[in-house]
C-alpha cells in the first residue's frame, strides 16, 4: 500500500483585526444565541447526526497471500464528542464476512502486514503514547514492539522482517530521543517561543522547531523490538515522511525531502535521496532537477526506479511526469506523456505497470501505466478513489460517490466485487440524489463540467431553492466523492436543489485549464461560477432562482466575498467559511510560504494583480446577507480575515452573523461542533429561501 501522494495546493490567510463596530458607542456588544435545532430534513434525506456519525473506511492492504484485506475503520461516539479507530479484516473471495479484530480495543490503525502473513503491525495510543504494536493474523491478542520514549508518527516494516523504520518528531540537534522529551517537556512551560526563520506555524499549531527523522529499530524473531533503536538522519535539518520512503536491496532506503537550509519554507523542490542504513551522508538521485520529486519507487526486480516528478517549482497544480530510470536514479527518461496529474504511485506486481490514482472530469479514477510504452488506461470510472493494494494480480481499493461513504472494492481476472458494505443501516434511511452532469462553454469559450443535483423526494413540476457549492483549494477540484465537510446530500436531504461547478483552477482537466487560475484568481473562476450558473438555471426547470444561496469554504469562501461585491444580484443570502477578506496579507501570513506564487510574485511587487483580485477592493458592493464562520486554530486562512468580513458586513449594516468555533481548525472536526457548525448553514439559508420546515 502507498499513501495518496498529494501536493500541496492548498487555500489561504492574514492577521489584522479590524475594529469591531459595537466600539464605537457605549452599547454593549449583542451576542446572539445559539440557534434552536430545527430539523430541516425530509424523508429520505440525509440528517446532520447520520453523517456525522457515519463509520469511516481507510487503509487498505492486502495479506501477501492476496486472500485478505486488513483495512481501518473510524468510529464516532456522539456522546462522547470523539472518534476512535479499529482495524477491521475481510477475504478478497467473500468466504467470511468483514470483522473487526479484538486488539481494536484502545484504538488501532496504520495496519501492515509481515513478510509471512502471520501477524499484523500496527499503531495504538493506548500505552499512553503512539507506539507500535503487533497481532497475530487473526487479530486476537496484541503486543507491544516500541516503547519509546517519544511518540511515533508512523513506521514501515522491512522487506525481510527484521527491522522497523520509525518516523519520529525530534529537534535535530539531539543526539537521543529522551533529549528530544527533555527539550520539549521544558519548552511546554516556557511563557515565549523565539524564532529565526520560517515557518512560523503549520496548519494548526504553533511550530516547535521538531522534524519528521527516520529511525532503524531491529526486531528480534518474534518480531518486537530488540536493541537500539538508531537514527539515520542524524543532525540533518530536513522532514521525512514514513509514508513516502521505498526499501532497496541493498540495505539502502529511497527517500524525498528537502535539504536547503533556511529556505526551505519558500520552495517546493524536494529531491529524491538514498540512505544507507548502515549509515552515512544521503546521496541526491534527483540534483539537476529543480522541480519536486516524489513518490519513489522501485520496480519488484530491483532494477528500475519509478517516481513522480512536477516540472516547475512553486507552481500549485503543476502536474507531475511519471519517470522511470535505474535504481540509482540515472538513465532516467519520462515514461508519460499525459495531461492528468498522477499520484499515489506503484509498480504491479510483476513489473510490467504501474498504478497511479488522478483527478479525471471530475472523478479520482485508479489508472494502470504501461511500463514500456506508458499508455494510460482507468481501472474505476464513477467515484473517487483514496487508496489501494495489490497483490499478485489481485486489487483492491477504497472508493467513494456522491451516493455512498467509502467502501472497499476488489478487482481480480477482469472482475470487480465490493467486499464491505459499512453503515448498511444509515444508508438504507436515505435516499440519496444522483446528479446530472452539466457542460458549458466558460471563460475563454473553454468547456466547463458541473453538476446539478435534483432535491430529496423531487416532485416534477415543482420549484426548488437551491445552494450553489462553491470548492476550496482553489486546486481542489469537486470530485464524485462523500463528504464529510461539504456533502451535497446534506442540502438535497434539507429540500435543496444543489449547483456544484469545477471552474478554471480545477485539476483533471488539463494542465492549462488548472493554470487558468494563476494571477485571476477572481475573474476567470467568476466567469465560469456566472456561465455555469446560467447553464444550470436555463437546462433545469425545477431551479428557483429567485430563492438561491452561495455557499463556500477557504478558497470558496474568498469567492463568496468576491461574488458579494461583483455579482451579487442572484443570491438571497451568502455563507462563508474560513475565506479571505485581504488576499495580500493571507499570502504573508499563513502557513504556506509557497502559496504566494498563485498571483506569480510577491504583494509589494504586484500590487495592482493583488488589488484587482481581492475581495476588500470590492466590499463597498456588498448588499447581500451573509453568514460568516471561522475556527480559532485556522493558520491556514487565519481567523482575522473572518473577523475583517465581519466587521466590514457590519459597517455596510447587512445583516450578517458570525459563527466562533473555537477548537476548529481550518476544517470542523468535532462531531457536535461539525453538526452545531451545519445547523448554522442550513437555518441561515432557510430563513433566506424560505423554505424553513
């Protein structure tokens, strides 16, 4: 199994509180209260509680023998506000039925198989800390391996059993991992934390000076730990992932990070490096290249070597090449010559492809490469596919719609078979929306895709209010996929008809359709959010558009502040979540140092680009309600640009609310707060819409 290889793409932030307008008389701030839970859910809809508590499918990987799946599965107790995770175990040929393994108890996940199929590794928290663990085949009894004392990220298991490779957070310069507690266990007391270079916080968290090193740590023959567990990246200033690293059979590991020093906040440009783990300086494969590398490798014969490699460096969407070498890196040639964006690569077990996953008109499909000629055939169609195994032939894969939550699917001889069916009971009471796709001529007359998605309990004939979806990223594409942060049903399922458009900017259709974007961030996706609507309202007579909604998120909420002093005519009401009010001072101040390449330079050399593109420039336009929601531990798109649209609605005197979520990050996590979170959306649009149950 390979974890999704994605590059960062992702959307926006700032810092600058404006002043709010209640400071300005000796009233006292009103603070609204929480609303009252109306359901506003038909029959056969989907409920806020049902997907919130829907069982969560992951991790897929194949027994060597190819006659097993051991997969994850994450739970959610309401109650409780969490979620806990367990490991599960199905049979490729349906011979028993999906069980979940004893040692779940206490959380389990990241599983791995050993060489002989007798046992299984894997990850647990319930020592105290995250450690690795090993059970028997059938999941009975567990056993600790690591007892460390620092946590671990994740590990891989050596080909020949008899080591593990640890990923573990530590400060660089510490010789041992209990200088690395030390360290961190006096800085957790101190009252400031200075620091001297980028980056300063990472999505959700202050940064605390740790990188992801690599650690060999040899197992004895019943497979647990014996001995030291040794690093091999010593001192070096650099992150590694566990997920990304391939063996070789030399006693080397393939590796991709970055070693530039004090810049590395501002680049992209990873590099594939060997390490021996015997020890010694990693060697770049990859030096002449200034583009990422990523995702190495090796072909089952150990002769070949296969990664991905984007051709420019800072550019958001740049689409990767398949290349294929020798196992040293040299002789290496590009394999494919293919207008798609692949990712998650590996070699077929007997050499002769390769499968990658990409976005593809608006799915994830899993793809097979021939190694030879790289000609490029798709494996799935409908849906969007997250991770996948193979093993002697036998594929199998996590893959999710518009209409069903992940469930795993095996593809042998030519046959596809799905072999979990989760959450049987929650998807029998509904009965979801299939959409109808859309096309269109958008910005430069160039064919656009969307969907249209008719209401819960559609009767021919009538009208609907309905919500236009608008995606984040904004290299993110809408993709047939379920949700559990923008789900579509969940709006059908309240009586909405549903608008989603993949404007200029969205991959999977092209390099240069994704490249559209860069420097027009506000224009050219408007465009398409205009024409698309249009499309949609003229091809689909039971569209309302005089009772109409914009809805949007990070970057999707940058253009709901775009389309309120643009193209506010349409829409009864707006809804914004973590979106940018001043895109100059996101571009300095989130936690992306790359992400200033989408306008092509920095704010002080392209001022008029930034200004021309920011929703601020604009604001003395606004007229149109709008609900306006922000986590405290956003560092992605910092919460003081929701704090800025607000008090900007505010000084307009429009009517507008602010919704505080204070554990949230830039995405709603917590199962209540995730649901409190909906309610707001849904009665904000029903008092707008009036279609108020």
């Amino acid at each position: 199994m390979r974890a999704q290889w994605m590059m960062a793409t992702a959307a926006v932030a700032l810092l600058g509180m404006a002043a709010p307008v209640w400071a300005q008389s000796e009233a006292a701030p009103q603070v609204a209260s929480a609303p009252v839970a109306t359901s506003h859910t038909v029959a056969g809809g989907l409920d806020l509680k049902t997907l919130a508590t829907m069982d969560r499918v992951s991790s897929p990987v194949l027994s060597p023998d190819g006659k097993r799946v051991v997969y994850g599965v994450s739970s959610v107790d309401y109650d409780a506000n969490k979620s806990a995770s367990s490991l599960w175990v199905a049979s490729v040929d349906g011979s028993f039925e999906p069980r979940k393994l004893a040692v779940s108890e206490g959380g389990a996940s990241s599983p791995e198989w050993a060489a002989d199929g007798r046992s299984i590794y894997f990850t647990s928290s319930r020592g105290g800390s995250n450690q690795v663990w090993r059970t028997d085949a059938d999941g009975n009894a567990a056993a600790q391996v690591t007892s460390l004392p620092v946590g671990v990220s994740g590990f891989r298991l050596s080909p020949d059993n008899r080591s593990l490779i640890l990923g573990i957070s530590v400060f660089a310069d510490c010789d041992t991992l209990e200088c690395t507690k030390t360290r961190s266990d006096t800085a957790a007391k101190d009252t400031q934390t200075v620091y001297d270079q980028m980056p300063l916080r990472v999505f959700d968290r202050w940064y605390d000076g740790k990188k992801s090193h690599l650690y060999v740590q040899p197992l004895n023959t019943s497979g647990l730990a014996e001995g030291t567990t040794r690093s091999l990246t010593q001192g070096l200033d650099a992150d590694f992932g566990v997920s990304g690293i391939e063996f070789t059979r030399d006693g080397s590991l393939l590796v991709s990070t970055k070693l530039l020093g004090d810049r590395n906040a501002f680049t992209n440009n990873n590099d594939l490096y060997r390490l021996s783990l015997s020890g010694g300086a990693p060697v770049n494969l990859t030096q002449g290249h200034t583009g990422p590398d990523y995702n190495p490798v090796l072909s089952p014969d150990g002769r070949r070597l296969a990664w991905l490699a984007s051709p420019r460096e800072n550019v958001g969407g740049d689409q990767p090449v398949v290349m294929v070498g020798d196992a040293d890196g040299q002789n290496a040639r590009a394999l494919t010559n293919w207008d798609r964006g692949p990712s998650d690569l590996t070699w077929r077990s007997d050499g002769r492809a390769l499968y990658a996953t990409a976005a593809d008109q608006g799915q994830n499909r899993l793809f097979e490469i021939d190694a030879r000629t790289g000609a490029v055939k798709n494996l799935t169609d409908i849906g969007q596919v997250n991770e996948y195994d193979e093993r002697a032939g036998t594929v199998v894969y996590a893959l999710e719609s518009f209409t069903s939550p992940t469930q795993l699917f095996v593809q042998k001889g030519g046959e596809t078979r799905q072999i979990t069916r989760h959450n049987t009971e929650a998807l029998a009471a509904i009965n979801p929306s299939r959409p109808d796709e859309i096309r269109f001529a958008g910005w430069n007359g160039e064919q656009t895709h969307g969907w249209v998605f008719k209401p819960a309990n559609y009767v021919e004939g009538q009208k609907y209010p309905t919500v236009y979806l608008i995606h984040g990223g904004p290299k993110s594409p809408w993709t047939e996929s379920w949700s559990y942060r923008w789900n579509p049903q969940v709006y059908t399922g309240a009586g909405y008809a549903v608008v989603m458009v993949n404007f200029h900017g969205s991959p999977g259709y092209g390099q240069a359709f994704t490249d559209a974007i860069n420097s027009n961030w506000g224009t050219r996706p408007l465009e398409d959010l205009q024409k698309g609507w249009e499309a949609a309202v003229a091809q689909n007579s039971f569209i309302d558009a005089n009772r109409a909604c914009a809805l949007g998120a990070s970057y999707g909420g940058y253009m709901v502040n775009m389309i309120a002093g643009k193209w506010n005519e349409p829409w009864q009401c707006l809804v914004n979540h973590a979106g940018v009010f001043d895109v100059p001072q996101l571009m300095n101040a989130m936690d992306i140092g790359t992400f200033i390449h989408e306008f092509e330079g920095a704010t002080w050399d392209r001022k008029a680009v930034y200004d021309a593109q920011n929703p601020e420039t604009y604001a003395g336009n606004w007229k149109k309600p709008m609900l306006v929601l922000h986590g405290s531990r956003d560092f992605r798109v910092p919460m003081e640009q929701g704090l800025a649209t607000f008090s900007a609605l505010q000084r307009l005197d429009i009517d507008s609310r602010f919704v505080h979520v204070p554990n949230a990050n830039h995405w709603v996590l917590e199962p209540k707060a995730w649901v409190n979170w909906q309610q707001e959306i849904l009665d904000w649009t029903a008092k707008y819409t009036g279609s108020s149950r």
